[in-house]
C-alpha cells in the first residue's frame, strides 16, 4: 500500500512527520510503540479502514522514529509525549478515539492526564490499547538490567539490547529511564472518563499479559473491556489480529456516537 507523503510540524526546532486522513468524527488517532513507525502494519492497516468508511485519521511519528527529525536516543516520554498533545491539537479536532499500541498505550494515557489538566479531556471520547506498556521502563526493562547493563548505563548513559523485530538493537537510555519515573501512570487510580478496551496477546513475550491485567486494576471506574488472544503474539499483526483491531475500532466507533449523539 503506497502511502501519501508526510506533512511535518515543527515541534521546539524536531520536524515531526504525520499524516492525516480528513473525515467524519469521531476520529482515529494512532500512537505508535518504541522503535515503531506509522508505516507499520497496523497503522496502514487501520489507515485503509478509515478510508473506506470516510473516518478521520491521524499518525505521526515520534522524534527519531520513522520519517520524524531528531535521534532516538534523544527521545524520552516526555518528549514523545509533548510531540503527541502537539499534533493532535493541530491536525485533529472533535472527538477522537487513541489507538495506543505498546509504548502508545501508555503515551495514549499521558495524553488524556495532560488534556484533562487543561481543561481538554473531552476530546478523547475513546481508547484501544493494544498490548499496552504503560511504565515499561521502570516495570518491564529495568527489573530485567543485568549487573553490565546497569554499569554500560551508568558509564555510557546507554545500553544496547538486541530486538526481534529489527536488526538495528534497542537503545535504552539512562535519559529515558530517569524520565519514565516522572510519567507513571501506575501508581493510582487512572481517570479516563471514556470507554477502554484493550487486547493483548497471551503469548507475548515483550509486554506480559498480566502487565495488562494489572493496567485493568488501575481503571476501576470506566468502562474498560480486554480481549486476550491466546496465541497473540506482542505485535498482533497476523490477518487475524489485524480483522480483530479493525472489528474493535468500529465497535469503539460505533459506542461513542451512542455516548455522544449530537457530536
């Protein structure tokens, strides 16, 4: 699938790349995962759906990621996070359902924390979090540092770690790690005031389903549905996966037009 060539936000001096597809409200705002780009097989898939009902659609991709300005090992949540709220207040308006995917999810939740500080928290009148990994750095990758990677991130301010899914390693900053703590989101009760559903794989081996079920403890008071798939993998990007995000979307679509009828 050829994709349109990306517009770009200037975001404090780091071009961002994004592409928005116009269309009817609510909207679909995608929010990629670490080392994750917009041209990925969820986000295009996802992309095509929009298409094909005239739904709103927007993708962006964080500083160093995909066609985005910057470099990676600069990028921090809060970073990330900044260059989000930036886009979606640009280049959306009227209600938006966040489709968070990994590190998206928990961006996603950053975001509606922030919106809701300033007074912008019905805005997002939906959530599809797909195997999502809120506090991943300090709940998923430092518990794991063995006795060398600690040192490499206290000598360096880095370490390498290699991935499945590309030959280039991931790069954990001391930078990022530092940042991760002041952007937890597991630490009490999450107020999302909007409808939650969440899918994650039992097999997967990167974010751990009981790290989502653990997620669902922190969302006592909304609407929150999961979907486990048994033999989902972290990417959840088999045909299958791909018909299930798309049946999960409509679905969150088709909710919210009831919660908000005259939107």
């Amino acid at each position: 699938m050829n994709a349109p060539l990306p517009q770009f936000l200037t975001v404090n001096g780091l071009d961002i790349a994004l592409r928005r597809r116009e269309g009817s409200t609510p909207g679909i705002v995608w929010l990629g995962g670490y080392y994750s780009d917009m041209l990925g097989s969820k986000a295009q898939w996802l992309d095509q759906w929009a298409a094909e009902r005239g739904a709103a659609f927007l993708r962006h991709d964080y500083s160093g990621h995909g066609e985005s300005g910057g470099e990676f090992r600069d990028g921090t949540i809060s970073l990330w996070l900044e260059q989000s709220l930036a886009v979606f207040r640009a280049f959306s308006s009227g209600p938006q359902i966040l489709v968070g995917s990994s590190m998206g999810g928990w961006i996603a939740l950053r975001m509606i924390e922030e919106l809701q500080r300033t007074g912008e928290g019905g805005r997002v009148a939906g959530l599809v979090l797909i195997a999502p990994a809120p506090d991943f750095t300090s709940e998923l990758v430092e518990p794991q540092l063995t006795n060398d990677q600690r040192r490499q991130i206290a000598e360096r301010g880095y370490m390498e770690e290699p991935s499945d899914y590309s030959s280039v390693p991931y790069i954990y900053t001391k930078a990022l790690l530092e940042d991760g703590k002041t952007n937890q989101v597991l630490k009490g009760v999450i107020q999302t005031d909007c409808p939650v559903h969440i899918l994650q794989g039992m097999e997967d081996k990167d974010v751990p389903y009981t790290h989502a079920l653990r997620l669902m403890d922190h969302l006592p008071v909304d609407d929150v549905t999961i979907t486990l798939v048994r033999d989902g993998d972290h990417r959840l990007s088999r045909p299958q996966d791909l018909d299930l995000l798309t049946r999960t979307v409509s679905s969150m679509v088709e909710r919210v037009k009831l919660l908000h009828p005259f939107q």
